[in-house]
C-alpha cells in the first residue's frame, strides 16, 4: 500500500447547473445547485486515497464551517488532517458552472490556501511517504520547499502545473514528475526555453482530456494511453483524479506506463458523475474498469 502526501488546496465548491455558460454582461437561469468539497489538493487527496493510498494532507482552512465540512469530509475518505491547520482566514471557495456537455467554467477565492506553508512537521510527513503530490493553488514558494523537502527524504515528487502559473527552471527541477495538459505543456516549454520539457523534469505527463495522456520519459520514446469513449456528465476534477490515482499507483511501484493507465481509467469513470469529490472512484471500480 502506497504512502502519498498531499500540500495544496482545499476548497468548497458551489456548483450551478446550466444549459451552457453565459457570454460577458449575460445572465443565464441554472437548472440546478449543489455545494461540495473541492480544491485541486483535497480533489487529488481523496483520489489518492480511494484509489488505494494512504494520504496525509497538508494545507489550511478556515475556523467557518466550510472548514468543518472539509475536515470531516476529508475524515471520511479516511485521510490523516492532522498537519491541515484552521486559521483566520475563510475557507477557499470556488463557484463552477457546468454546461450540457459537461464542460466548466471555474472562479476561485484562494482564502485560507493562500497561507499554507511547509513546517518540520511538514517536512517529516514528507519524508515518510512514498509519494508526494503538489499543485498550483497554493503558494509557489511554499510548493518549492516541499519539493526540496521530498528530494531530500528520496520522497517521490509529483507536481500537477494547474492552475498554470510561471514556474521557474528551479521549481521545475526539484520534481520527478510534472503533470500537464497540452496547453500548460506548450506554455512551460516557451517560459522555460525547451523544446522538450524532459530536459528539465525526468517524467512529464501530459492530459489529452478525451484522448487519454502522454507519458514523455528522458531518453524514451513517447508512451500514449487512450481513453474509453465514455458519455461525459461533468469533467469538473477529472485532471485531479487523474493525478491523484496516478500518484498511488507510483507509490505502489506501478511502472510509469501502467500507472497512467490506472489514471485514465480513473478519471473516464470520473467525468461520468456530477461534482468534483462526489465523482471520484474507489479503487474496485478503478480495477474493475480496467479488468
């Protein structure tokens, strides 16, 4: 069983249901309303943790009761909070409109994420787990001392690049595995001035929504993993159960190549339910979905 340690965000997501998304200066009538956990860290954490893992999660929340929504969710799905510190600030919120066809619009409140940062405590549940799991909603610099944090222990790290940001050759290579879509890929590439992104980062995933991912290994050849045609209800979290399972399945050992199909059996069973924690899948169905 497989060690992750989660540092990012948790948020509480506020779900309006459309027939599609309102252009500028429009208002559009919502045929539905739902309020549940979400964040990339706490999206990615319960991934982690339904999918097999044992996960610790660092981060912060608010002392409203968002903040106790998320701690007792996150107690739920089984999840060690006690590095997840209450402060002053209101719990990270987002609202998410979500069309016909299933695609999303997001806002973020950043709140209490924006205070997350690494302590020694920290640093020891670091060095404890197999694999360490970052993103973008939290604050670069305390996502770079975690990273030191993990080289140093031999701790596995994985770093989803969303919501994309500049990200400097420093934070880049104090990774293992960079997780991105084709956008933030192209993107990285042009800020960091490679042509390929493996020149900085031994592993690179890269998320082709439908079409499954890319592995992309330095000094390999490019491993591509499709996806199941699937009927797409929500793809709200999908990328986060996709990096949540991934993440799992490397702390189990998994093969780079058979761990990206471990997340993309993931996160198609995902974008088939409604909501962000709601959707995401338990290891039997992950197992079953590839068997």
């Amino acid at each position: 069983m497989s060690r992750v340690c989660v540092v990012g965000s948790a948020n509480v997501d506020q779900v309006y249901s459309l027939e599609r998304i309102p252009s500028p200066g429009e208002t559009v009538l919502a045929s539905g309303f739902a309020t549940a956990r979400g964040g990339k860290g706490q999206n990615q954490a319960v991934a982690a943790a339904r999918a097999g893992a044992v996960v610790s999660f660092i981060g912060a929340v608010g002392t409203d009761s968002f903040g106790e929504m998320t701690s007792a969710g996150l107690i739920e799905d089984g999840i060690d909070i006690s590095r997840l510190r209450r402060v002053a600030s209101p719990t990270g919120t987002a609202i998410i409109a979500v069309d016909a066809a299933g695609e999303n619009t997001i806002i973020v409140d950043s709140g209490a994420n924006a205070t997350v940062h690494v302590e020694d405590a920290d640093r020891a549940a670091i060095a404890q787990s197999d694999v360490l799991l970052l993103q973008l909603e939290i604050p670069l610099p305390t996502v770079l001392e975690a990273a030191i944090a993990a080289r140093t222990a031999g701790t596995t790290a994985i770093l989803n690049a969303a919501p994309m940001a500049p990200l400097s050759r420093e934070v880049l290579a104090s990774v293992d595995v960079l997780v991105v879509n084709e956008h933030e890929a192209a993107q990285l590439s042009s800020e960091s001035g490679v042509g390929d992104l493996t020149e900085l980062v031994p592993t690179v995933v890269v998320t082709l929504g439908g079409a499954g991912a890319e592995l992309h290994e330095r000094g390999a050849g490019v491993v591509h993993v499709p996806a199941p045609s699937v009927s797409v209800v929500d793809s709200t979290g999908a990328g986060d159960t996709f990096c949540g399972a991934f993440a799992a399945a490397v702390g189990e050992g998994s093969e780079p190549r058979d761990a990206l199909r471990f997340a993309v059996a993931a996160a198609s069973l995902s974008v088939q339910r409604e909501g962000a924690v709601p959707s995401i899948p338990t290891r039997a169905e992950i197992d079953d979905a590839l068997a």
